[in-house]
C-alpha cells in the first residue's frame, strides 16, 4: 500500500502493525498492511547499506538491507517516514 492510497482488499491476513515513533509511548501510529508472516530479531551487525537507489524518488528513508534466508529485507526509517506524512497534511 501506498502513502495515501487506501486499502481496496481488507481480508483475513490484513494486519495492523502499531508502531512508536521516536519511542514515544504517548504516540502510537497503526500500519496496515496486507499480510504479516514472521517478526524476526535483528541483531545491528546484520544491517548494511540499503540496496534501493534512493535517487529514484522512491521512499528516501530506508535504512539499510538485511538478507535473510537468501531475501533481501528493507528497513525503513519510521521516523523519517512519518515525517513525510506530516508534512503531506
């Protein structure tokens, strides 16, 4: 799902990930995605550069990759990614 788009096919896998920006207990946001398969433990030795060539006007918060079980995993800045949501408003 987009930033803005809404969500067209709710079904028995959407999810709600809840999430706290800059850790701020009074601050919840709710993430609604199609489907959640795993929540995996990182450890922050596994994280290298981001593979998404940011410059391609994609989402320029990623960051940094894992590779897990031969898939590359993005990791997106919430912060930096609600942000950007705020400033939409």
């Amino acid at each position: 799902m987009m930033i803005g788009a809404e969500l067209v096919n709710r079904t028995k896998d959407t999810s709600i990930i809840v999430i706290s920006p800059n850790n701020q207990v009074e601050s919840y946001i709710g993430l609604v995605v199609d489907m959640v398969n795993e929540v995996i433990p990182i450890n922050p030795s596994q994280i290298t550069p981001s593979i998404i060539d940011q410059n391609l006007g994609m989402v320029d918060s990623f960051d940094g990759t894992i590779r897990l079980n031969e898939q590359f995993i993005n990791l997106v800045n919430i912060d930096a990614l609600v942000q950007k949501i705020e400033d939409v408003k």
